[in-house]
C-alpha cells in the first residue's frame, strides 16, 4: 500500500514537472508541446515568433528579457513568451508568421498583432494598455510625479468631471493609442501643481519642450493627431526602434536628412534643421538617416543616391500615390533646408522620378531594355503588344525569372507586333505607374495601351 502510493507521489511529481515551462531571462521558452497550455494558463501573454540568425531578433532579445523582468518585479501577471520558428514550423504556420521577430499578443487564447516599439520601456507601456484601463487614475500629486517621470512620453488628461464630452474624447483617445501611457485626474491638487485650471491634456515629454498643452476642441481625432505629432522628437533618428513610429504615423510628409555620423554631420547640421522642423510641426516629419550604416544602404537605393553624396536631402509623401522631390542643389544649410521644405508645403515642387540613361544597344537583343525616359515610346505603341518586366537587381525570384524570360524574348524575337521587354524599376519611375512587388508583368495591349493582363513571378513560372 504504501509502494502504490509513493509510485503515485512520484507519478503525480514527474507529471508536474514535465508540465513546468522552462524560462530564460523570465521569458518562456514555448515549443509545439507547451504552447496550447502557456496560453490557456496565461490571460494575457506576449509571444515572439524569432530565428536564431535573425540580427532584429538578436537585438530585440535583451529588451524582451528586460520587459519581462520589470513586469515579475511588479507582480505583474502579464507573461512574455518566446518561439523558434525555425524548429516550430507549425506553430508559425499556424499564427502566419511571415517574418522575423514576429510578436502576437494572446489575450484569453485570441492573438492580435504587436505593433509596438521595440525598447523595454515601450514593451512594457504597450501590454499595460492593452491589458488596463485606458487612463490610469492619478489621485495625488505623488501619483501624477511617478507617472510622469516614469515614462518617456506620458499624456494627463485634467478633467474635474469625467463623464463630460471633452473627457470621453480624452479616453477614446487613450483607447486607441497603444505606444504611450495615459493619466487621468480630477484630484484639486494636480491642477494646481501643475498651473491647469478647467479640462485640458498636457503632454509630457523628456526631450525638446518637456511639456505641450493640447489647444483645439477636445476630439478623438484631434487629440489623436496631437500625440502622435508631439510624442516624437522634432528631428528624428531612423533607426529599428523607431521605424514603425516614423511610417505607421500620423504624419505622411518627411524631410529625410542622409548624414554621416564618421563625417561629423548630425553635429554640424541638426542644430539648424531643428530650426526649420519647428516652423513645420505637424506639417512634415523631419528624419536623419545614417548613411554609415550598411542596413540603410537599400534606402540610398531607393532614392536613386549613393554615399558619396551625403550630406543630402529628399522629401516623400507617403500618400496612395507616393511622390519623391529632390532639390535643384546640392548644398545644405538652414536656409536652404527651409526654403526647400516651404516649397514643399506651398505645393512648388515637382515629383522628382529616377531614370536611368538609355543604353545605345537597348534594342538590340531579344528582351529589350526599358528606361524612364523611353517607357511610353515603347510600351504604349499603339500597333504592339508589349509584355514588360518589372525587376530588381536584388530580388531572388527575378533572378529566377531571367532564363524563362529570356526564352519567351527568343520565341518572339522576329515578331512584328510582340515586344518583349524589362525594367529596373529600382531605377527607373514612372508617374503613372507605381510598383511595389517584386518581378511584376504587365500586358500593354496594341490598340488602346490598357494593360490587359498584370501578374507575379509566381503566376508566371507555375504556368
């Protein structure tokens, strides 16, 4: 009797450990086994789908590991949890995971997309608003003081009523910004602390003017706007951590500054271009990009430059039709950096579009080569069809591509009314023609130009 129940104990101890979860630096290490379980235990878990060669992931991983640190000192019940996708192929097929880090928040089992910064602070500041009221009541001076110099950014609403328009608006608001902490107050010592008299949202920041009041009617829209605008520095370094502030804001105009670090650049101009990005507050978003860095040289690329251009500019809305502007010089200087992005904003500027030269033999072989400058001459001969190929020296599938392309090429080679052709559209743009995937296949039909048939490389080596 007592051997049954000691085997039982042991069974029943061996059983518990097998459904313990092991954690590195507080984070869980999840696999196809536990995962099911981490969740279903867990209401509110954070999970990273990573590589192990992944240097985004590399990088995220001591932020992660100090995220989940901070929320067990705090006795926090949110959980951060980790998954190799590259030995969890299922798992990652699963929630579609289509890169890496990727990071889904479960909440009672349901995923949402992570759209978060990258930093710990900003980890930890985003899984509490997901997880706690929108606005944090703050009931005393001590309370608002903690909440403000906690945070990078922090946003206090100031209403002695809280069922008013003006505070609805204030917690739609928070509701729907996920990057920054939100307080609320009503308390009679925090307005007078901080010189508040009727309702109103300050926004505290610990950088430029530390802190901004909202002017205007108090409207989600508005109020939205207003933070997205004020919470980030008036010239802003691209970099990983701040990329999805840059792109994913409110603000769809940017001034984008190459400089070199190595050069001394951002010593030397960003006094001045700080100078110009508050006369355009709200207007147009000012970024420094460094060229020394080699994971930015796709974006020189992009705008048809190489590094021993830097020090230079470039404008671009990021609107539907996305447009480019280059400046007629190439200097730079406080004055010239103003006077360029004014005639950005009084719509003086004409959309600047990458074109190569034509080569002289473009036409001699049997896909012929298609630049900016002879695009509409060819591909818009009304007595032709005309099949072109959107590529990028870069991209792997169009490197596929190119010996069933060239074979096509030969079979109509002789053809009087079939051309065969490609582009660089890497570097070469067309104003009414936008491309965002790479190879793209469009159809030019003879007769009335329309494109008549547009499709993938994937599409094209399948059939």
């Amino acid at each position: 009797m007592v051997r049954s129940v000691f085997v039982i104990l042991l069974l029943a101890l061996a059983s518990r450990a097998d459904e313990e979860i092991k954690t590195e630096d507080g984070v869980l290490v999840l696999n196809k086994a536990n995962f099911k379980k981490a969740v279903a235990d867990n209401e509110f878990i954070l999970v990273e789908f990573y590589a192990p060669w992944c240097g985004h992931c590399k990088a995220l991983a001591p932020e992660y590991a100090k995220a989940a640190e901070s929320l067990e000192s705090e006795g926090s019940s949110i959980k951060l949890g980790k998954v190799d996708a590259t030995e969890e192929p299922e798992l990652a097929e699963e929630f579609s995971v289509r890169g890496y880090p990727t990071l889904k928040f479960f909440r009672s089992g349901n995923p949402v997309e992570y759209n978060g910064g990258r930093q710990a602070a900003d980890i930890v500041s985003w899984l509490k608003k997901k997880t706690g009221p929108a606005a944090k009541a703050l009931e005393s001076v001590d309370a608002a003081k903690d909440f403000i110099e906690g945070s990078n950014v922090g946003v206090v609403g100031f209403f002695k009523d809280q069922t008013t328009d003006g505070a609805k608006a204030f917690l739609s608001a928070a509701s729907a910004i996920d990057d920054h902490p939100f307080g609320i107050t009503s308390d009679d010592s925090v307005f007078s602390e901080y010189g508040v008299e009727g309702e109103k949202v300050v926004l505290f920041k610990k950088f430029d003017d530390n802190r901004v009041d909202f002017e205007g009617e108090l409207a989600p829209d508005a109020l939205t706007k207003f933070v997205s605008s004020e919470a980030l520095p008036l010239v802003v370094e691209f970099n990983h951590d701040t990329a999805q502030k840059i792109f994913g804001g409110e603000i769809r105009s940017h001034l984008l500054l190459f400089f070199s670090k190595e050069a001394g650049h951002f010593d030397k101009y960003l006094e001045g271009t700080r100078n110009v990005a508050k006369k355009h507050k709200g207007q147009v978003l000012f970024v420094t990009i460094d060229a020394d860095d080699d994971s930015h040289q796709r974006i020189l690329e992009f705008f048809g430059m190489k590094k021993e251009e830097v020090p230079a500019m470039r404008l671009i809305k990021l609107e539907e039709d996305m447009a480019k502007y280059k400046p007629e010089s190439g200097e730079l200087s406080e004055e010239i950096i103003a006077q360029f992005v004014q005639d950005f904003v009084e719509g003086k500027l004409k959309q600047h579009l990458l074109s190569e030269e034509l080569p002289e033999d473009w036409d001699k072989n049997p896909v012929k080569v298609l630049v900016a400058t002879n695009f509409d001459a060819v591909a818009f001969d009304t007595n032709k069809d005309v099949l072109v190929e959107f590529y990028a020296p870069w991209c792997g599938h169009c490197k596929q591509l190119v010996p069933i392309y060239d074979e096509l090429g030969e079979k109509f080679k002789d053809s009087e009314t079939v051309v065969i052709a490609k582009m660089d559209a890497t570097a070469n743009e067309l104003e009414h023609t936008k491309i965002s995937s790479f190879p793209t296949i469009k159809l030019y039909k003879k007769g009335d130009n329309k494109v008549r048939f547009e499709t993938t490389y994937a599409w094209f080596t399948y059939n």
